[in-house]
C-alpha cells in the first residue's frame, strides 16, 4: 500500500485506461517541454537580445551546440566567464 492507494489501482491494465494514462503522460511532459523551451528563450534572449522569429529559435535550438536541444555542454549564455 501508498498512502492508502492498494498497489494494482496504480498500474492500470484495461486498454482504454493505459491509453488514458499514456496520454495524460504525454500532455504532461509536452507542458515541460514548452516551459523549459520558454525558460530557455527568456536566458537566451537576456544574454544576446531578442530572437527574431521561431524559425530562428528553432534554428538555434537545433544548430548551437551551447544549447540544450544539441544535447550535453553548457549553454552559451549560462557559462560562466
């Protein structure tokens, strides 16, 4: 038990209920996603002015290797130095 929840109410096993878990899931993580983007546009835009479109930031996100949609290192404008 957790916290008074019996441990098969919390894995669910009929279709429509996995379905319904896996899409909350995704509509969950698709919210993270978009803040973290924002909070990344907001650092960026701070550090090196405005950006000037979304293509441009998406341009950013997918060609400079300092931020986070390149994979691992630091962001440019959250080095220190």
């Amino acid at each position: 038990m957790l916290d008074g929840v019996k441990e098969e109410n919390l894995i669910p096993t009929e279709p429509n209920d996995i379905r319904r878990r896996l899409k909350e899931l995704r509509d969950a993580l698709l919210q993270l996603h978009k803040a973290l983007m924002d909070s990344e546009r907001t650092s960026y835009e701070q550090t090196f002015g405005k950006i000037a479109s979304p293509y441009q930031f998406l341009k950013l996100l997918t060609e400079d290797p300092g931020l986070p949609g390149c994979g691992p290192g630091i962001p440019a404008h959250r080095r220190n130095g």
